[in-house]
C-alpha cells in the first residue's frame, strides 16, 4: 500500500448513515456515531494493522463517550493501529488562532487520552491549522483538530509514514494524504550524450581506454546520429 487519505466525516451520528457504512465495511468493522474501526490489511508487506477514523462531537463531554470506546480498542488491539480524523479537540494553546479562548480543560482531556493510549502524532508536512471557518474577514478562526496517532508497533512497521495535510479548498477541512514506508524503484535513466564533450582535452584517449557500459553507449550513440543525420563529435 503506498497511501491512503481521509478528510473531514459527517452525518455519522444517523444510525442510517452507520448502516451504510457498516454494510459497505462489511467484516471486521465497528461503527458508532463518533468512529469507525476495521482492520485493514497492506497486501503489499502482507501486514495487518488497525485504523480508526474520528469524527469527534464539538463538546467535551460529548467526546467522553469517544474516548471510552477507544480505551476499549486500545486493549483488544494487538499490532499496528492508526486513529486519525476530525477530533474537534487541540492538543495545545497554539493550536487554535481565534475563536473562544483555549481551555486547560480541553487540551487535559486530549492529552491525557492519547497518553494513556501510548499513541503518538504522526510525523507530518502541510497546513498546520486543519480547519477554518471559512469567514473572509472578522471572526476568522484557524484551528488543528485533526490528527493522525499511531501506536509503537506501527512504528516499528511503518518507519517511514507520515502524514501530508493538503490545502482545504472549497472545504472547511484540509485533507490527508497519509504515505506508508514502500520501496520505489528507480528506472534507469536513458543515457545522453553532449558534443561538447569532444572539446575536452584527452577527450578521445579516455574514449579508447574506457571499456565497458560507457563506451557501449557512445558507440550506441555515434549510429544514432548517423541514421539520424546529425554530426557525431567523438
């Protein structure tokens, strides 16, 4: 698998919604009206981990209810896990420009969660304020409330993910474009030759010393440009 993305989840909290969803997951699934939870397997590295994607409620004790279902994940999963979405909730007082004032008991609730979880933030590039309001003049607010967390194990997996949050567009959210550790193989590149190469002094003593690919390639070249008819400096 070399990526998979997400932006912001709505309507989940309709229990025809959730049906929805549940059928098209159909096994190893878990919807409620704050989360999804499946288990996802990477055929490439044929490694199974564990996603959950979070559209959290805009108030804190209505997250309660989000948190205490991922307690419960935390200890029924083994192996990878990924939690990521919209968490309507920040992690530091610099993590919201505007708006109401950052509560110490917002950021608690967050921060004590995820650490007793053992999840981490994803290491990440892009936009840092992942919502706005979209208001063009007073009353703008920028805010950082969707994350990717992942656990140690997924660290050990995926050494080399991370997360590339996109500009938000016509949309209020930015999404996300999460790329896993897969190994990309570099095509060669075609060989091309200069004519001022044969300006260089010894240019053509090293010709005749040269043995091997690059003298192949020349002499590959010198026909090119005969059936060509363009001069061949060498």
């Amino acid at each position: 698998m070399g990526s998979c993305g997400f932006s912001n989840i709505r309507g989940m909290n309709g229990s025809d919604k959730q049906n929805e969803i549940k059928w098209f997951l159909k096994p190893n699934k878990d919807v409620t009206a704050q989360c999804i939870h499946a288990e996802v397997t990477n055929k490439s590295r044929r490694i199974k981990f564990w996603k959950i994607v979070v559209y959290g409620f805009n108030k804190v004790v209505e997250r309660d209810s989000l948190f205490e279902k991922l307690k419960l994940y935390s200890v029924l999963i083994s192996g990878p896990w990924m939690v990521y979405g919209d968490f309507n909730a920040i992690m530091a007082a610099d993590e919201r420009i505007g708006g109401a004032n950052v509560t110490n008991a917002e950021m608690r609730h967050m921060m004590q969660t995820m650490l007793e979880f053992n999840l981490y933030d994803m290491k990440g590039c892009g936009s840092f304020y992942t919502w706005n309001n979209k208001h063009e003049y007073d009353g703008k607010v920028y805010s950082r409330i969707d994350r990717v967390f992942i656990n140690e194990e997924w660290l050990n997996d995926f050494p080399c993910s991370y997360a590339n949050f996109l500009p938000e567009g016509l949309f209020d959210h930015c999404p996300c474009l999460i790329s896993f550790d897969e190994l990309v193989e570099r095509k060669k590149a075609p060989f091309k030759y200069f004519n001022m190469w044969a300006m260089a002094d010894g240019y053509e003593d090293v010709i005749k010393l040269r043995e091997g690919p690059l003298n192949e390639e020349l002499c590959n070249a010198e026909k090119a440009c005969a059936r060509s008819g363009f001069p061949f400096k060498g």
